[in-house]
C-alpha cells in the first residue's frame, strides 16, 4: 500500500503537535511538510522536536513551495490562513483535509469551487463520537418534532477564538434540518436582560470559555416533564487527529469534491 505524503498546516498548534505526533507513529504516513504562519517562532525548528521525536522535516512558512509534491495538507488553522492555504493546494492538486473553523459566507464559497478541482474534506469536527453524536441528534430530532425546546451549550479552552464553536453550529445546522427550520432565522445566540417567553421554535446556543478544556457540546431536548441530552465529552485532541488522518486516508483517493465526515465514515 502506497504510503501518504502528509502536509500538517499550523504544526506548532495544539492540533498541530498531536497531528504530527500521530503520522510519526503510522507506518503508512509520511510527513513531508509542516507549516506555519509567516514570522512564526517555530519556522525552520525540526517539526517532529514538537512531538518529541525529530524527523527532518523543517517547519516553514511557504505553502505553495511546501505542499508541491504532497498528498494530503491537514489544516487546522484559521479561517485566512486556510484560505491561502487552499490555493496553494489547488495549485498543485493536492487533497485537503479542513478542521478549520469560522468561515465566512464567501471563504465557504471559495472552498466549494475549488473543490470542483481538488478532493476535500471539511469538518467542524474529526471526531468519530461526535460525528455519531450528530446522527443521533437527527434521529432525535425528527422523533422528538416540535413539542421539545432546544439548547445547545459548548464549552471549549481559553484560547479558542470562535464562538460558538463549528460542531457546535453543526449540531444545530442538523437539529434545525430535522425539525424542517432554517437555522439562521431561529438560531439565538445570547440571553440578557428582559427577553420575554420563549419562542418555542427558536434554537438555543451557550458558550463557555475557560481553562484548558477540550471541548464539550451538550444538547438539550427540553419537554413538558422530561429532557433529553445528547453529550459529548472530549478529554484529549488524540480523536480528532486521529479522525483528520481517517479522513486524509478517504480523500487521498478521491478526485475531486467537498465531503464531510459522514462520508468518511460511510454514514451516507
């Protein structure tokens, strides 16, 4: 089996490190490239000093050189910097893997057209639990209809930038499908002061920011006299790089198209 040449984009982040830890360990990886954003103190370190075993391979800030001869480029960055990213592998065909969070309306739309180019994987969440979290959040959903109340609470560390977080969103964007709702137009995104009775079809979002916490996402399917939570719990980033590589394994042998992770894991 042919073995995959893996490029890791913000390799000096909290992802990054587990990411490049990770392909060290499979026989069948190869790190052939780690990235990092221009003037980073981590450009031109061995990557693999990251996680504590050196490989070689230098950290460096120069995407459209770095990918050209690659198979997969992880990216677990921000919004901009998967963006140039993008191009870079667009350029050269190579396959993406997006964790990648907070996306606007356009960069999605940049996204989707270079995917008629390139295979990608996008995914607010790599997570396996998670993502069979979301299925049974549909389920729920559909089975539940509309005499439930929903809220969504996530907690994540101190140093995420985004709010609410992209699973988050996701679970919303699967409730609200469910229930026959367009999210944009029931989503609500923070309580204060006198905000009069509830609209029952409104969906509920709460953030909480702290510590050094992974990343926690709670829905609540509140009833007259019971409630139903849906609960995911991650205590360490080891599931989502393991996910993130699952799904470079899928893309790698697709030509082109934007995927998600219920086709990685063959939900669709």
């Amino acid at each position: 089996m042919k073995t995959l040449k893996i490029a890791i984009a913000g390799s000096a982040g909290r992802m990054g490190r587990v990411l490049i830890e990770q392909v060290l360990r499979d026989p069948g990886l190869r790190l052939a490239a780690a990235l990092e954003r221009n003037g980073d103190a981590h450009v031109g370190r061995d990557a693999g000093e990251l996680a504590g075993s050196p490989c070689g391979v230098k950290i460096v800030d120069a995407a459209v050189s770095a990918v050209s001869g690659c198979d997969v480029l992880v990216d677990f960055t921000r919004p901009e910097g998967a963006t140039a990213h993008l191009a870079a592998c667009r350029r050269h065909g190579v396959k993406m893997v997006i964790g990648t969070t907070g996306f606007n309306e356009a960069q999605k739309k940049e996204i989707a057209a270079a995917a008629r180019d390139i295979a990608i994987v996008m995914s607010p969440n790599f997570s396996v639990g998670v993502n069979v979290a979301l299925r049974l959040l549909e389920t729920a959903a559909g089975t539940l209809g509309n005499g439930y109340d929903v809220e969504i609470v996530e907690a994540h560390h101190r140093h995420k930038v985004d709010a609410p977080s992209g699973t988050a969103l996701r679970m919303g964007e699967v409730v609200a499908r469910a229930l026959g709702r367009d999210l944009r137009k029931v989503a609500v995104y923070g309580r204060e002061g006198v905000t009069g009775e509830r609209n029952d079809q409104t969906i509920g979002f709460a953030t909480v920011r702290g510590g050094d916490l992974v990343g926690d996402h709670s829905v609540m399917f509140i009833g007259t006299g019971e409630r139903l939570e849906i609960t995911h719990r991650a205590s360490s980033r080891a599931n989502f790089a393991a996910g993130a590589l699952r799904a470079a394994r899928f893309v790698a042998s697709k030509k082109s198209g934007l995927y998600d992770m219920a086709d990685v894991l063959g939900f669709k």
